[in-house]
C-alpha cells in the first residue's frame, strides 16, 4: 500500500532495492541554485491568459482546487489529486524530481530550483526525462502566478515537505497537463555523498569549463575549472558539474544534469547486486537524511526493476528550453519564462501520452 505520508524512505533494505532508480533521481535534481538570464523579451503567449487575475479560473471542491474545465495541450483537464492508487507496475507513472536549494545548517524547506519529470512506461520498455526550468511563470492552485519553484515552499508552509510536494504536482499538472503520481525530493549533501559512496562516475565532459566565479555552499565564490574529455568526478564536483551556468546557460545546466543522471545509473548497474549489496549501509547513512519521497517499498522495488532492465538508447532526454519557451518581463519587473504551448504540445504529447 502506498505511504503518501512517509517523508523519508524507511530502510536501508528500501535504498537497496531502489538504487538504480534513487540514484538517478539524485544525479537528474542536484543541478539546484539554478538562475536564468533573459536573452529575449518577447510577449506573453495569449494562451497563457486562460488564467488570469492570481488564479480566478481555480474553484473549489471537496478534494481541494481543481481548475475549471479547459483543455490543456488538447487534453482533457487535468485532476489536481494525486493518485491513491498503488503502481502495479504495468501502466505508465510520472515522478517529478526536485532539487532543494539548501546548504548545511539550513531547512529543508527551500526553493525547489531544480525541476524534472520522468515517465517510465513498462508497456514499451522506455522512460522520458524532460527538464523544467525554475523561472517558468505559471498559475500555483490558491496563490496565482509565480515562478514555478516557488510552489513547494508555498505548499509547505514552513515546515511540511509533503503538502509543498502535493502543490508542487498540482502545478505541474495544471500548467503543463501531465498527470504526476508520486514526488522525490533531494538536497545538495544527498548528491555529494551518494556519489561518493558509490566511488564516484565517469563523465565525458563535451568542452572546458571554466567558472570563476562558481558559487560555493556559503554564498561565496569557489572557482571551478574542468578540461574536456572523460574524467571521474568525487560527489562535489559532481555537483559543481551539474550546477555551473556561466560558461553557457540554464538550458546547456540542464543537459550536463541530464548526463550526469545517465552517468550514475550506468555506475550503479555496472556496480551489480554484489557491489550494490556491498554499499547499501552506506549509501542510505550517507543520503537518507537528504531526500524525501511518497514512494512506497513496494512501489520503489517495481521501479528498480523496471528502469534498470530500460535500454540507455530508449531513455529520451528533453529540456523545455527557448525552443518551447520565451522571456517575459513581468508589471513587477521580474524576469521570467512563458510557455509556448503549441510548440510544447507536441513535445509533452510524445513524452507522455504516446
């Protein structure tokens, strides 16, 4: 049965079974701290009008807001509720992945600056990965327009991580049409030791990158220089590979993360059962306090074994970049994205629905 209000995976035996699919988790969400730079201004999409005046399309029911009867990429409206219904581990299921910016000694309630829906589907062996950039601007049940990162803190309320994942899923089901089944949250330190317990990964680093001016985990500076070519990175820099943006932008981030999600499962099969088994104790000491999910045992030993047996070929990788996105400037002056929703039809239909 599915444990909506368990906030922490609950054993190490649980971090086990799921390594393959946890560990891709953590490598897809600790691109955090991400920060936009505009580089067109162009006008709001009129589509996006379809919620106006802070949210005034949302009604209220019993279960809570669900939005008024409109299509969506020519779907049918979207339910706002969560699934109560366990994954039997034939039909499709969405997770959305979110990075928490937050350094030591801080709440886990923080921003979640780094967005990302997978979909595995069992029925054809494949899975989707698409990128969400944090400055979308987009309608948050009950709030109104904001950025959509900022739905998690707005649904936590301070101290609850589950109900700011609840919003969070909302959202992403209002605004962009698909239908999310379960979340999985993850901070910096669950990055850097997850992958140092797993003895690090080899990534194939496409350029140079040099970011002096790359910030470290106390608002400060803490340079950072890659050379191209293939090269076996610690957690921390790991971490630093996924988060740097000025050598190119948010959208070339989101392909590094991308890789770097490939990177760890790739480590975490080629590890075997007996490598696995060998550093679950560990893996899970080193993490646990760091991510939070509504993943059941159950649910998460049936993903474990079904994106583990997904071909890398047949993992499809996308980013909701300037292709499907253009810059807005709010009347507050704010700097933010607009979706374009024809141009992202298409691709959420073959991600999601196909």
């Amino acid at each position: 049965m599915r444990r909506s209000n368990q906030p922490i995976l609950p054993t190490w035996l649980s971090f086990l079974l799921s390594a393959a699919f946890i560990l891709s988790s953590i490598a897809v969400l600790f691109f955090a701290y991400l920060t936009f730079q505009v580089v067109w201004n162009r006008p709001v999409n009129p589509v996006e009008a379809a919620a106006e005046n802070n949210g005034a399309n949302l009604e209220m029911s019993q279960d809570g807001l669900v939005p008024v009867p409109t299509a969506v990429f020519g779907q049918p409206t979207p339910t706002l509720i969560p699934t109560s219904e366990p994954w039997d581990g034939s039909e499709r299921v969405n997770i959305l992945l979110m990075g928490i910016d937050r350094r030591p000694g801080e709440s886990f309630i923080s921003r979640t600056d780094s967005i990302m829906i997978i979909s595995v589907n069992p029925a054809n062996n494949t899975a989707s990965i698409l990128s969400v950039p944090r400055d979308l601007y987009v309608v948050i049940p009950d709030r109104g327009r904001d950025r959509i990162n900022t739905a998690f803190v707005y649904g936590a309320n301070g101290d609850n991580p589950a109900r700011g994942a609840i919003l969070s899923m909302k959202t992403i089901e209002l605004n962009l049409g698909v239908h999310i089944d379960h979340y999985v949250l993850v901070d910096f330190g669950a990055v850097i030791r997850g992958v140092d317990a797993l003895g690090g990964i080899d990534v194939n680093v496409p350029y140079t990158l040099n970011d002096p001016t790359f910030p470290d985990m106390n608002y400060g500076y803490d340079p950072l220089y890659i050379p191209a070519g293939l090269q076996h990175f610690d957690g921390l820099t790991t971490l630093k590979y996924a988060r740097t943006r000025h050598v190119d932008n948010d959208f070339g981030r989101a392909q590094r993360q991308q890789q770097v999600v490939l990177a760890i499962r790739d480590k975490a099969l080629g590890l075997g059962i007996t490598g696995l088994l060998t550093r679950a104790p560990t893996l899970y000491a080193q993490v646990e306090q760091g991510i939070r999910t509504d993943l059941s045992l159950e649910q998460i030993v049936r993903l474990a074994t079904t994106v583990t047996d997904i071909p890398g070929e047949d993992i499809r990788q996308e980013v909701l970049d300037y292709d499907y996105v253009s810059s807005f400037v709010t009347e507050a002056g704010a700097q933010v994205l607009i979706l374009d929703n024809q141009k992202a039809a298409i691709l959420i239909q073959q991600l999601f629905f196909n």
